[in-house]
C-alpha cells in the first residue's frame, strides 16, 4: 500500500515532503523528468555505493541505473517529519536480469533529507547494500550469506 500523505489525523505534511513522496512512489523509467520537481539544482545525494552533487549529477545517476532494470518501484511505510527534515522509511522492489535469476527482489532502508526552497537539497539513502546486490550475484551471494549466518551463531 502506498503511503497517503493526505492521512486523516497527521499533521500536514509540507510541500517539499509531500511532492516528494508522491513522485517516488510513482517513479518509473517513463517519467524521471519528475525528479526536477522534487530536487534542488544544488542537492546532494548520498547512498552506500555513491556520493553526488548537483541536479544533473544526480538525473544521470538515476538514468543509468533505471536503464538496466526490468522494474523498480517503492513504497514508503512512514514518514517522520519536521518542517524542514524528514525521515522517510520504504521498501525498494526492483527486478535486474542479471541478478536472482530475474526475479523481483524487496530492500528495506530510509532516507534522511532536508528540504529547501520547496525542494530537497539533501538525501541520504541508508540499506543493506548486501542484500540489495551483492547477495544476489551467484556465487558471492552465497558466501555473503554463509558469512552472516555463522556472524549470526
């Protein structure tokens, strides 16, 4: 189910955040042109793998990686918000030819961002970049995962 940010008993949320949610919950390769709506020229982008700075950065970092998935979708759980900050927490379903075999595989993470000039201006991406590729790849996945099961015991 996709996060309502029109939920009856929340707070309003503002109107950086709010457009925010909205797109990435619609966010396909058909329409990456909506991240102008939602991100500052000058925003900062930060994930496990990549650090970017500036819009155009930041679009063809988002074009690349779209580029080579079959799909990708997110959904956002919950939201905590102040006026200018939020943290947003979602589950990523992508599908990749090349890893698990094709199929559909779910990431859990969030997001910390700061809003600016009704835009966000910062966004940092935490997940488990070892579930979401390296445990997927064939034969370091298994090792990946033999290695968090014995870290486990």
């Amino acid at each position: 189910m996709k996060y309502d940010v029109t939920r009856e008993n929340s707070t309003p949320m503002p109107l950086w955040l709010s457009n925010f949610v909205k797109i990435y919950q619609t966010l396909s390769t058909d329409n990456l042109e909506l991240l102008a709506t939602i991100y500052h020229r000058e925003v900062t982008f930060i994930d496990p793998i990549h650090e970017l700075k500036g819009f155009d950065n930041l679009f063809q970092y988002f074009q690349d990686l779209y580029e080579n998935l079959v799909s990708c979708d997110f959904v956002i759980s919950n939201v905590i918000a102040q006026e200018d900050q939020a943290a947003i927490y979602w589950t990523m379903s992508y599908q990749h030819p090349k890893l698990n075999k094709g199929n559909v595989i779910n990431v859990t993470g969030s997001s910390y961002i700061k809003g600016y000039e009704d835009k966000v201006i910062y966004h940092r991406d935490y997940l488990d970049l070892g579930s979401m590729l390296y445990e997927q790849l064939p034969v370091l996945g298994k090792l990946i995962k033999l290695i968090k099961n014995k870290a486990a015991n």
